[in-house]
C-alpha cells in the first residue's frame, strides 16, 4: 500500500514539474488567448445566426435608393439639369416639311442676303430680326418650344397675331410670332417641344402667308437663329457679345457722315417713326414687333 502511494506522489510531482515547464514555454500564454479568443467569437456567431432580431424590426421602413426623389426633405425635389445642357432646336415639330421663308437681317451680310432679310409692311422697308418658317404645302402647321423654360407672354397682337414669349436661363428668351392659336398660358412652364399653338398669317408681315415667326435673344440683342441651333443654350451669349462688338466696331467716329455707311445700318433701314403703325413701344420693343 505504501508503495503505490509513493507512485502517486511520484507521478504527482512529475505531472507537477511538466506543467512548470510548459508554463516557462514563451508562446503557450499567447496560444491559449488565441483559441479561446476564437471560441468567444464563434459562439457570437452563432448567437446571431439564430437570432431573428439581427434583421430589421418591421417598423422600421427601409428606402429604396431609386426612390432619391423622396428624400428631399418637406416635398422638396431634386432639380433635374437643365437648360445649359439643350440644343437649340427648330420651333417646329417635323423640320423635313418647313421651309424657310424669312431670313435674319445680318449687317455684316451681303447687299443680296440683306435684300432678302427684309419685311415690306407699310411702304417701308424692316429688317428682319429673327427667322420664318413655312409648311412646304403652304399649310398650318404645329408651333413647338425650341428650348424649355417659362411662358412670359402669351396674347393676340393686332399686327403681329398670337405671340408667344418663353424665358430661359441666362437672359435667353425665345419669340414665337404670327400663330392663329395659342395652346399654352403666360407662367406656364413648357418643356423642349411642346406644342405652343398652330402657324397663322398676320398683318405685318403678308409676304410670307401661313408662318410662324422665331427670334432669339439674349438680354434684349436679337441672334440669328440659324447661328445657334444645334447648339448649346450658353452659345447663345457668346454669339450675342459678338454681336454687339460688331455693331461697337462698325460706329463711325467723331466727325464722320453716318450717311457713308449705307443701308447695311439696321437703324437707316428702319423708320424712325414705328410707334405709328400702332406698336406705341420703346426701342427694344419697337425691334421685337418688327419681326413677324
């Protein structure tokens, strides 16, 4: 009996040595941490996968990312890009059956070209400060917003017929004359293409018969059409200030007879007198009712 006592206590203190040496072993502390780290970790795991409150509690509302509109605040919505990214178009909606009746009057253009750019009403000679454009059967035809923007006329003029004003961005506005109806309202927002009314005849200008009138301007200055369609809304400006530096260059200087320069002058080709044939206007209005 004695004696396996004493294997006991052998075996006890050599058990008791083995375990002392390993603990002298540098990485045995920092191999239990790792594999109990890992059983911590596993077990978490674990928990979850079983846990249904992992997922979204169902009053909570999960948004649809396609859905970005709903999430301006009080109604508020995303602006779409705009304006500066159209092309001017034609203000009709099939151009295959148009045909240009009335040209730009371009001071810088031939005696020929010129010729042609002008508005007989009245015994009196107008240029033409935008662009006329007819059915090739001499039939109506439908009116459409060469860019969008904002209606900010639209009325009958005894002279002109229907007109139509559009405000766009950047001072850009876009004249629709000589319509015989009208489809949409002053404050109206219309989008590029959009119907504005049908083709007509009017008083002003009787050469062209069943037409729509288009100008374009930027901050007052009338541009020829033909210049910028197809192109971007911001040429617009670019062409205008050129414009205006021609007719700065063209000015004779101190001491020189106006008179030399001919009738390549808008204002010598246009009577001074316009508000007698019932426009009653300033200037720059005076120029706009020219053009029908």
């Amino acid at each position: 009996m004695r004696e396996e006592e004493n294997k006991r206590s052998s075996k006890s203190e050599e058990n008791s040595l083995n375990v002392k040496s390993l603990m002298r072993k540098r990485w045995l502390l920092p191999a239990v941490y790792l594999v109990a780290a890992a059983g911590v970790l596993s077990a978490v795991f674990i928990m979850q996968g079983q846990d249904e409150s992992a997922a979204p509690p169902e009053s909570v509302e999960v948004t649809d990312p396609s859905q970005a509109g709903n999430l301006y605040p009080q109604g508020e919505e995303a602006v779409p890009v705009t304006a500066s990214s159209e092309v001017v178009k034609m203000p009709v909606v099939n151009d295959e059956e148009i045909t240009v009746v009335g040209y730009f009057y371009d001071v810088n253009g031939t005696p020929e070209e010129q010729q042609e750019a002008l508005v007989y009403y009245n015994n009196t000679y107008f240029p033409n400060k935008g662009m006329d454009f007819a059915h090739v059967d001499g039939e109506s035809f439908e009116a459409a917003a060469a860019l969008s923007g904002t209606v900010v006329k639209a009325e009958k003029d005894a002279l002109l017929g229907y007109v139509v004003e559009i405000s766009h961005e950047n001072g850009v506005v876009t004249h629709y004359h000589s319509l015989e109806t009208v489809e949409v309202e002053e404050g109206a927002t219309v989008q590029q293409g959009d119907i504005l009314g049908r083709a007509g005849r009017n008083s002003y200008n009787t050469d062209a018969g069943i037409h729509v009138h288009f100008e374009i301007r930027q901050d007052g200055v009338a541009v020829n059409p033909n210049d910028v369609f197809q192109q971007p809304i911001d040429s617009v400006k670019d062409i205008a200030k050129e414009k205006e530096a021609e007719k700065e260059a063209e000015k004779p200087a101190d001491g020189e007879d106006k008179e030399d320069e001919g009738a390549s002058d808008e204002e010598e080709v246009a009577p001074e007198n316009h508000e007698d044939h019932g426009q009653g206007e300033d200037d720059d209005q005076q120029e706009s009712s020219e053009l029908g």
